[in-house]
C-alpha cells in the first residue's frame, strides 16, 4: 500500500518501520515488562517466562492485529489480547500488567526510532567520508563560485564538497545526540501516574528501562511531545540537508553546466522517449523523498498539543508521520549516498566554465588589489565600469582593464594578468576543507572509541 | 509498507491508490493511446489492437516494475518495456509511440483522482445525508452554543448539525467542480510540443481525450501544476471540514459534557487498561486522518515550482502525496461517516448541561429584552453586575434579575422568566437549519438529474 | 513591525491589510449594520444616521485599539466601545445590536479580501498580457527544452511563455470565482442565531448583505472556514504559479544559460562584493514571497477545526495568517510582473545553447523519424548507440548518424539533415500557444464585459 | 504593517526583530570587521575607528534602506553605501571590506537571535518556576485523569503540572545548547573563501569572532542552512509546548470543567455580546501564536536547499521567516506566562468532577486490587460489567460492586470502598513530581552558577 513510495524509501528502513517490526517491538515491550514486573516480585516468574516465550512476532497474524484495532481504536488491544492467548490462562493473566496502549506504542516507536537512527548514522557516515575524499582530493579544483544564480567568484570543488560536509558531520552529531538523550521508555500506565502497580511502579520502571535499553525519563510523557517532535525534527534537518546536496548536484549537472555527473549505470536514469537523457536520478529522487520527509516531520511537530493525559488524533497521526518521517529521509539519504559515490567529476569543464564570463568573475579579485591603491569605492567603481564595457563589448575584462588608464595606472600588467588566475584567488578555501574534515575525523574518531559500550 | 497507515486509510481508496491500480491506469492511457494514434494513421490499426490487448495490469510483474523503476527514474520506463515486449515485436515498436513518462503517470494519476472524487463525492452525500436528518430532527433540541470555550447563548443540536452540513455541501459542489473541470488529459510528449507526431498532435490528443473521458486541456501542463495543486487543496479543505466535525464530536463526547457518544459497538473505542472507557474511536481517527491528509496537500501545493519542462523532484514527490493526500482524506470522511451514522443524541444532557451556568448563558437574551427598554451600553452593565453578583453568590441570574432593583424595574417579572427559556432564544435557527438543508437538497437533485450521463 | 518585511510585501496590498484599513472594514461594518436595522426598523434611524457618521478611522486611535485588544481578546471590543462613545449616549447604545465580535471582524476581512483579490486580479491580467505578448512574439524562437536538468527536445520560447499564460489565466478564473462566489457576509450573533434580534434576524441580514454588497450565505459561518480555507488556498496556488514562473527566470539567467535577464536598472540586483553581478532580484524576491505566501495559506489551512461556536485560538490566528498570505503573495505577483515586463530575451543566446549538446537534442527527431522506418525498439537502440558514440568522441550527432551504416541505410542524408533542424521540430507548439492565448483573450473579454456591473 | 500582528508578538521581541533593531546589528557587524580588520592589519586603525563611530544606527534613515533594498536586492548594499559616505572618503572606502551581503546579514540575524534566545530563556525559567509551584502546591490536588476526552484514572493536578513543567525544562536545556553552539560568526566573502583577504582571512575571522562573542564555524555557512533551521526547529519546539500547556488550559477551562480559570482582571476576556463571558483570552491568544510561530518554523525548515553559493529566495525567504518565528513563538511564551501566573485552581471543582462517572473513574483502581485475586482478564471482565450496569442503572459503581457476587466474592466491603478514594490511587504522582522539580531546580542552578561569565 503506498502507490510508488518504495521509489522514495529506503527498503532497510521501511522494514525498521513496517507493521511486522512494529508488532515485535511491541512484543519487545511487553516480554520486557513481563519480566521487570517479575523482577520487581509483582507478577510471577513463571508468567513472565510464559509471556516472554510467545513474544515473537512470527506467532501473530499481524494484518488481524491492525485490521481489528480499526474498531478497537489501538492495535495494542488486539495484541494484549492475542498474547494472553497464547501466554495461556495462567500467565495470560498478567500479559500488559499495569501498562497502557501509549506506553506499548510509544515504547516500541522509540525502539524502531534508535534502529533508524543507528542506520541513518552508518549511512551518513559514509556520505561524509565521500565527502571528505572529495574535499581533499579536489581540495585546488577552481570552479565557478556561484550565487542568486551568477558566477561570482572562484571557488573551488573541494571546498564545496567540505561545505556538504560540514553540514553532514552537524548532523552525524545531532543524531548522535537525540540517540543518546531524545529517545526514552514510555510507561506510566492509564494517565501516567503507574497507579495499578502501588508502590512497585519506580522499581518496575528501572527494570523495564534497563532491559529494554532506553533512558528512564523523570516522568512517563503520554502528552509531553517534545521527544517525538524534535526526532522529527531533527529528521527534517538531514532532509533538509540532502536537499541542499542534491540541488547542488542536479545544478551541476544541466546541461550547460555539465560539472558532474551521476555516473552510466545501464538502465539508470534513461528517458522514455529521448535515447540519449542522463538523467540524475538518484539525485532528483533524494529531492523528492527529503521534500516528503519534511512533509512527514511537519505533521508531527504540528501535532504537538496533545490534550490532558491522552490525545485524540494528535498522537495517532504520529504513528505513521514519525515512521514515514524517517523511511523517507532514509531514502533521500541513501539516494544521495548513491549520487555522491558514482559522481564523475569534471574538473577540465569546471575550468572551462571559469571561462564564460570573460573575466568578469575574477572582478571580485581585481576590485582587491586595486583597491588596496585607490581605496574600495572607487575601486569598486573602475571596475564596475570596466564591466560594463567588458560586457558591452564582449572582450576579456583583463584586456579591458589593461587598457584602463585609471587601473593601469593603479596596478601593473604582471598584477592585472594574475587577478585573472582562479587558482590564486581561493582565499583561505584549502584551511576550510582541512577544518571540515578535521571535524569530521574528530567525530568519526569518537565515535569508534565509543564503540565497544554503544 | 507503512506502518499502521491502514487504520488511517479508507480501504477503497487505498485501492483506487495502490500500485496495481496505478499501472492499470498507466495501461489505460498505453492502450487508448494506441487506438488514438490509430485512428489518427499514426499507427497500424493492427498494433493498436496486439497493444489494447496486453493493457491488463495481471500481465505484469508491478512489483517488478517498481523495483525497476528506482534505477530507471520512472515506472513508466521497465513498464513500457514489459509491454513492448508483451505486445510482440511488430506491435511491439508501436508502444508509448510519441509519448513521454510524464504523460503516461500524470493522465494515470487524473484517472485515478477521477475514480477516488468518484468515491469521495459518494460519501461526502451520505455524510450530507445524515447531517440533514440530524439538523432537522434536532431543529428545536436546545444545546449550550459555546464560544472560546465557554457557554455563550444557547443554540440548537439541529443547527449545529446544519453547520456541518453546510459545510459538507460546499464540498461537494467543490469536488464536482474539480470533477468536472480540473482534470485533464496529459499529452505532450518529450518537452510537450507533440514533435513526435509531426501534423497529428492534435488529432492524436483530441482523439485520446475521447478515449479516456478526459477534457482536452489547452495546452499539455507538465510543469504547470496548479490542477494538481487544487486537487491537492480541494482534498485538504475536505479533510479540514471533517475536522471540525470530529472536534466537535470529540468535545461534546467529553466525560463532562456527554452530549454525544458514538455508540456501543463491540469491541469498539475500548481500553486495554480501563474497562469503563468508551473512547470516540471513529472521531480520533478521523482527526488524524485528516492532520495527516493536510500535511501531504501542503507538500504538493508546496512543490508547485517545477523547472523548466520537466520538475526533477518536485513532480516526483506528487507520485506518493497526492495519492496519500486521497487515501488520508478519505480515511477521515470515512470515519466521520461512520461516526455520525452511528451518533447517539442525548438530549436530556443538553437541556441539563444549558443550566450549568445558573442562567448566566442567557445572559444575552436578558440583555436584549433589557436594551429595549435601557439601551444597550446600560443593559449590558446592568446585566453584567448580576452576573457577577449570581456567581459570586452561586444564585440562579434569573432570581438575582428578579431581585434586582433596575432589572426589576424595567421589565416584568414574566418577562425577566421567559428571558431564561433557552427555545425562546434560537432566533432565526430554524430558518438557518432549512436553508441549508434546501441547499444540499437541491444539489442532491442537481446530481441525480445528471447521473444518466455522468 | 515584522523586520525586512515591506521587500516581500506589495504596499498596495500592504494597505489593504494594515491595521488603520481593518478597523475602517470593521467600521463599513458597524455602519451599514446600523443603518440595514434602521431599515429593519430594530434601531431608532436617527441612531443609525449618528453611528454611520462616526464610521471614519481617522477619528480612532488605531493604536490605542490594538493595544487595548491584548487584555481584551479582539480588537471588536476597544473598537465598539471607542464607536459608541463616539456616536454620543443615544445612539451609542444601539451599536454593534445584535452582533458579535467575529461578525465585524470576519466580515471586515471579507470586505478587505474583496479588494486585495481585485488588485490580484489587475496584476494578473498584466503578467497575461505580458506572456501573451512574449508567447507570439517568440512563437518561433527555438530553444533548448529541457527535462530533469538534461536538454530534451527543441522548445520555443513562446510556448514556455503560453504555459505562465496558461497557468496565469486559471489562475485569474480561480479568483475571479472566489470572487463572485467565495466571500460572505458574517452575521450570526452570539452563537450564529442571531437570537438578539428576534424575528428581524432575516431581514437585517439580507439589508446589510446588500449594504456591503457582499453575498449572503446560506447560514452564518463562525467556526465553518472553508470559505477562509478555500481563500488561502486560492492564494497558495497563485503564489505556486508565481513561484514556477521566478523558477523559470532565475534558471534561464544563470551565467551559464543567460537566455533571459531581467534587465539593468542602476542600482538593481547589484552585488556588495562584486561589480560585476547583475542579479535576478525580481524573481529571487518573487520566489521568496511566494514561499512566505505558502507558509501563511498553510497556517489558514490547518487551522480549519474550530470548536463549537468558537474557536480558541484557531480563529485568531487566521487574523494575521490570511491578511498575510495576501500581502506576500502580491508581494509574489508584483515581482513576477516587474520581471517580466523587462526582460530581456536573447534568442540567439537560445538558438547558440541548443547546439551545446553536439545534436543529442534532436534525437527524438532523428528517432521518429527513423522508427518510421524500423520500428521504434529499434529506431531508439540505434539512436542510443549513435548518441553514445557522439558523446564519447566529442563528434555532432548529424556526423555519426551519416557515417551510421544502420542509420544512413535507412534515411536519407537530407533527412538525416532536417532532422537536426530545431525549427522544424516543434510539433504542435504554435497551436498550443494560439489557444493558450485565445483563452486569455476570453477571459479579458468576459471580464470587460463585466465591468459595469462588476 | 501586519495587521493585529501586535496581538500575538511579545512587545520585546518584537523590538529586538525590528528593522531599527536589525540595521543596529548589522552595523556592529560592520564596526566589529573594521576593528578586526585593524587589529589584523588589513585596514587603517584610523579607519576601523571613523567606521565604528558611525555605526550608531539612530544616524540612519532606516525606512529608506529597507526602501531602496526593494530595487538594490539586499539591505546590506544601501546600508553599506551610507555608513561609507557617514565614516568620510578616507575610512569609507575600508567600510565591509572583504564582505558579502550574506555576511553581515546573517551575523545580524545571529545578533539578534542571542538577544532573542536570552529572552525566551528568562520567559521559560518564569514559567518553570510557575509550574514547579504548581506541581508542589498540588501535589496531592486530585483531578480526573482524561485519556481521548473521557474520564479514566485519577491523577493530581500537581502531577498536570509537573508535566508542564517537565516539557519547559527540556526546552530550556534546548534552547541553552542552541545558545551555546547553535550560533556562528558568518563570514566568508562573496563565496565563502574570503578570497579578498588574502592571507589575512584566518586572522580576521578570528578577531571578528571575539569582537561579537559569537561562535568561529569551521568554514563560512553561507548555504548550509542546518544551523538556521535548527533555530526554526528549537522554537518550533518551544511553541508546540506553549500549545500543549495553552490546550490543557483552554479544555480546563470550559464551562462544563471549570477546574481553572485565567483570572478576573477589568476589561481581559470579556465579549462583546455578552456581559458574563470570561474568556481564556491568554491561552487563546497563545495557542494561536503557537500557530503562527510553527508556520514560520516550516518555511525556515522548508527552505534548507540552498543552491550553490548563495540561494536566489530560500534566503531572502528566513530574513522575515526567522525573525517571526521568534515573535510568535515569544507570543505564545508570554502569554502562557500570563495565564498561569494569574491561574486561579479551582480543587473541589476538580475532586467534584472525579465523581462524575459514579465511581467509573475507579475502574483501574478496582480492577488492580481484582486482579491479584482472580487475574487480570477476569478482573477486566467483571468490572467492564459491573461498569455496564453502573452506567445503565445510572448507579454508582462501587454499590453495584458491593452487590456484585464475584467482586464481593473476591474482595473485602472494605477494600472496594478503598478502591474508590482517588487520593489513595495517584501511584508514583508524588516521585515524579518530585523529579520534575528536581530537574528543574537543578537546571536553575546550572544556570545561576553560569551567570558570570555567560
């Protein structure tokens, strides 16, 4: 179900958050809290062990499960149900002891959460170690510096790909941290106050915390939405992020510009009717699933003002809106992982494009040095004019500005001739890319060292 | 795939949007295509037919398709090819003749948007339906009107469902309008000049839109996507009126309130931790449905800046949230359906609930009377300090009135009693209630009368 | 207020929607109120006649107003209170009879609305004539089409100035609709009966639609906002057709497409850094306030649920949300013309790009024509290994497919040679931009025809 | 301009978002580059003093930058051109030396964003502290606990408040990190590589970062917009609370509830139809600025795709998008901390709605202490009767369950009578209160010890 959504999702994500990965994890919660309860001496060991044993999904018939909570209102009801089925009539008693429908399904999302989060993280890693590679390895590829859609100055390739790294690496570090600290157990029974277990309730917590691997919050968060609303969030900055990438990437790959190019895979990115299109396709995918994901994270982050103790609506639109949040952003991850690890790089044509503007592109540099002897303003006005007439006559800037008096006048022809070579005007570009990789390697680093625990 | 999502999906619309319909669709437009280009002498008649032939979707391996489709950039593409093949090779070259992807999956999708306006003008009808009885026979059950919250004056259960039907109606009228008027035949080809068919374009495109039963457009719209949008915004105002339904069906199912309860069905709106619940199931879901139709409307009303002749990710990210914006949309008219259809009334409640205040919500028809004789920015002091004097003194405002030494003096003590009779104080309700029943009533005809040929 | 603002925002349509024009459309309000109950024979005439004398904003303190509303909770009150002072003892008491605050208020924004769509009205019909113009003007000016960044097939540059029109024209029906069918007098009262007045609810209620010369609606809409809803959406989509014409614009302006410019002002689009740059500034502040536009008609759209017979919080956020949404998207519009009507269109710049792709452009063309010969499959497998080695050797299509022996063997040389003539390739454009500009040329009519009335 | 916009601002905020309050800080930026620059010896120390003399923004006539920013396409370039005539032609032409538009203009933003966020955290430490008094003085201040609208255990309304207070807790946290190392120095120069500074850059950059106090980022963000839309996210957060807290006030509020009530002042919430109204004018206002705040949110959050160097409109979209994010947001803030600082809690209206289902509200209670007799599912069974036939007879439960057979069977007259005393089933209310506020207090001290160099 879904018309066409397996073109924007990545499949190891959407079977994180399928129905059947769904129901395990509530099994997960519900064997867990079986056997936290024994522990904690409220219900017996022998059910927690019965209960445990049938807390696999592969027992269930999960389309009934969904289909009855149509009626039922939640599919925690038919589930409990089900499981105190087959757990048996002794055990079955204590299936979902003290436990509400939210803290089944809250728990489970936030369990499918930290295995989205873990594949997202892999994922962008590898996103920023192409990046990286690309930083360094066209650390002194000149290439047009582009803004509101003209050439500017130069720039280079490696220092664009470092921008796209940078912005990676903040968001390997966000994710980071919402796995550490944004994700915790959902349990306070009907109106979160864990009445039905008397005085057992903190004991139980620490348990079900402990063997379900979530932090413990202060207090159960039934309608205190900001953990939910800031994973999607923070979802929607990667998106946002991959977006950036992939606009990068389509823009240098028109036609005119022919920079980059998603690579010749057979039958990828071809035309129905036109034999030669190259079309990128992973990168106009991963637009597409970023601007759904974003979509997605909306909903959730506008559905934050869940009423009293249990919401009617605002929590049941983040069932799906939080999973198709991350399943999307997953795709245009994955799609730009895809684009940037077969990208072809032009580096004779982002030279030659260095070109076009006969000149003008280095205005920035030519305003510099002349400036330095006439002041900014009326540097800023020679070469303005020499522009104008640059343009006007379609004649190479440098030309024109060795024939200007004023700036002649001002500059020798050894000082106009190199403001016209882009390899000297890349500023401090190779410290940037050496700084946005060192972050990177910092962070990639940490993440190694905390291996072993995590 | 998509988690929970059934729950929130009308399942004949999920049908009308599935991947199986979608390419049964996109053989629709194949096949008419090729009779169209027959009849036009574009293609033998014999082609035309071996490709009509093979235009049944159980030929294909969808999921194949679509797999194939992520490397391809568009279904159309592996599609198009498996039925190349399936139409032999002398028919076989025939296939998608003068054709481009975005023709084949847009005129899909309007095909698709035509059957699911189908289901959702049916439905819209029988919501009507129910809201029409309900207004008139709760024309003269007084209920509590209440504003920012609070008692205002009273109204009637008949007119508040009338709100809704007048609501409803507008909805129809603008779905039959986007019906009748915003689909359109895709038909361009490559860059949408028809280049491909030489002089028979437009033979071709008028044939094709008989074939299809699709209006002939001015001019192919491949980026021009505001018929989309609208469809999208139609569907988001359609899912905004079933929310205001369900929140006033969740508000006036309240446990304080209890005017309204969606009735006792087994199974239904339970609790898996407290037995007594009745939760209006079908209204929370329905408010979910309609947050999560709304979120996938914006989406593609914010992607309507396609580049050029061909969008790369923003028409793509249309494929799933147009669609879902059908499926989400449905599922709350669905439910809202189901709610009202199975609404208990408690009129009782409402005439009780009107005394909650101690006469304060008739406040307003104190003062009028009172304004006839006092003026209205003295009547309104006057009325305002019993007000304050009955809650203070948690005494009915009626017998404060009647105590009251101005109040008393300018009206009659029968006078100051028929004030406090809430069905005196409807106003022009009923008035109200039949107009917009005449309304509906009239575009229900409307309808009939033009069923033979629709 | 609101930092930067008045860049995205047209100052016509900012005066619209200013406060000192809200509280005059409150007051037009207030005063044909008073004079429709005169009418009516519910307020004294003398009443009537001395309120209507005061409805002048110039003699309120807007400010003062607006301030006095924080504690108040809508600006009606100070608004009222202020008027009836104003009108003096007598007939300060019979203002605002019978209405609530939501009736002026609403109805003050219907009022507002109504000019703001006039002045989009007006503006659109410029930007139509103006694409109309360019659409025949370059009727024959081929240049590069273009799909998912790649050339495609020849376009001309008329027939993409016929798709602005086209969208442009709807959107002129779209508003023109809402226009006449879209806006409403707000009277209700209290709760919607308009209980306080009695058996004269009607009559007053017909007298002040004709007033204000707005339509009467079936029954009073206070927590009914499709009408509001369907407002915003009419102007998210004429700020999406905006938003695709900037697109258009700014891509065609890039440095290295250069087909189009907004043309050269002193001082516009000028740069801080660089002498050089002539940005596209119309249509960059274009898509930005389409954008805003967007976001604010989304805020309208979501916040169609209000509760009961008011909502808290719902309703007052559409205060701002609407007004906005239409000053940014005039902001949007105002933009679009200013580019438009100065562009600078270079057809030799477009004919020069459509060579860029060393003939690949034209294998469509080559493609149909042989696959008139072959058959399709292989028309397309010959063109693709055709195309492939042209790429690969640097070498014009037209070369490779002489030398072809599959190819030549099939065509003719002279074929092969008109089949790499753009002009010749442009199928059913003309056609399609006559019609797009027939339509126009209707709507331009029915609307002169209207005029009188309208 | 922005009609009623002053409703939903904060008056603060809105003063640290104006255009006076934007030019200032963009004109520190200029001051603090020249000192800089002076520092690193790229411009005369004179003229780093005759700049930073004129920075003053009061020497400016703010309206006509903004105006001739319409035509020049960004602020910065009139604002330039004055402060260079102000600092005289020697120092004027050192005025941005090295600078792009973006640079100052975002820095600016950055500025003000500080400002802003110092704010908000003062409103939240308020409103924290509000809360934590609430949640401590009603700590055993019983109230219904209500799930999807109804009734279903018991809770306390210090327990309400300790969820309040948690979520503004979390969000103070937030908004600290987003303080500490979600801000960042911008400047890279026309594209980021600060080309004109030659050697110089590095130096400057670091000069400037101290002379504003802001963060050093790895490399220039000129299109990496992560860190703008985390600030859009981080308030998108912090008004979904104020929307959660302004709901729970809004539904506590109505009339059939009446458990809390915003407080009498003269002239607040009242109507202008009827004179007993008392109007939750706070949390209404607030929930719409949440609205509003969250719509803007999404435009920042929407608009990530930057395109290469510098974005033509997903910038210029944030120049208004983000500033009123923060205005609205700040809106809703402080009117939450309107309506709790004057919240009047009504605790025998609360515990006399705990009576309201005849003891059905209990059910959780009675089922528990069932349960360790005869198991959860018999429990569950018998009370879902025996709350059948309360509910039916219109009796109260704990007689039915008297009377019962089985129940009585199964528990002592006393232990059923216990069963229904709410105080004795608010489970763990009182530990997580107790955490809440520790956590708060905690975060409080933090902040205290932190003042003197923060």
């Amino acid at each position: 179900m879904g018309q066409t959504r397996e073109l924007f999702a990545a499949p190891t994500m959407a079977a994180i958050f399928s129905n059947e990965a769904h129901i395990q994890a509530m099994l997960d919660f519900e064997g867990a809290l079986a056997r936290a309860e024994a522990r904690a001496g409220v219900i017996p060991a022998a059910a927690a062990q019965a209960i445990s044993d049938v807390c696999r999904v592969e027992l269930y018939d999960v389309a009934a499960v969904i289909e009855q909570a149509r009626a039922a209102g939640a599919h925690s009801i038919p589930l409990v149900a089900a499981l105190a089925g087959l757990a048996g009539s002794d055990a079955g008693r204590y299936v979902h002891w003290g436990a509400t429908s939210q803290d089944v399904i809250d728990t489970a999302l936030m369990l499918q959460a930290r295995a989205g989060l873990d594949w997202l993280l892999a994922e962008l890693l590898a996103i920023g170690a192409r990046c990286a590679a690309l930083a360094q390895q066209h650390r002194l590829t000149p290439m047009a510096g582009r803004t509101l859609t003209q050439h500017a100055t130069p720039t280079s390739f490696g220092l664009k790909s470092a921008h796209w790294l940078s912005a990676v690496t903040r968001q390997i570090e966000r994710l980071q941290r919402v796995r550490a600290e944004g994700l915790a157990l959902q349990f306070g029974g009907a109106v979160g106050t864990l009445s039905a277990l008397g005085d057992a309730g903190p004991s139980v917590l620490e348990q079900l915390a402990q063997e379900l691997g979530l932090p413990q919050p202060d207090l159960p968060w039934h309608t205190d939405r900001d953990r939910v609303a800031a994973l999607a969030a923070a979802l929607s900055l990667v998106a946002g992020v991959m977006a950036k990438i992939a606009t990068d990437l389509l823009l240098l790959s028109q036609t005119e510009v022919a920079e980059v190019s998603e690579g010749v895979v057979e039958g990828k990115g071809g035309s129905s009717a036109m034999p030669h299109k190259r079309n990128p396709a992973e990168a106009t995918f991963a637009l597409a699933a970023a601007r759904m994901a974003q979509g997605q994270a909306a909903v959730v982050m506008g559905a934050m003002a869940h009423e009293h103790e249990r919401a009617a609506g605002a929590w049941h639109a983040e069932w799906v809106a939080l999973p198709d949040a991350f399943v999307y952003t997953a795709g245009a991850v994955e799609r730009v992982q895809s684009a940037l690890s077969g990208l072809t790089v032009d580096a004779s044509r982002m030279r030659a494009n260095l070109d076009l503007t006969g000149g003008l592109i280095l205005t920035e540099a030519l305003t510099t040095v002349l400036a330095e002897r006439v002041g900014r303003p009326e540097a800023f006005r020679l070469v303005k004019d020499a522009s104008d007439r640059s343009r006007a006559a379609g004649r190479h800037l440098r030309d024109i500005a060795q024939d200007d008096a004023a700036i002649a006048g001002a500059l020798t022809a050894r000082e106009i001739e190199r403001a016209f070579d882009p390899a000297r005007h890349l500023g401090s570009a190779s410290l940037f890319i050496e700084r946005a990789v060192e972050r990177f390697t910092w962070i990639v680093e940490r993440l190694n060292a905390a291996e072993p625990e995590g």
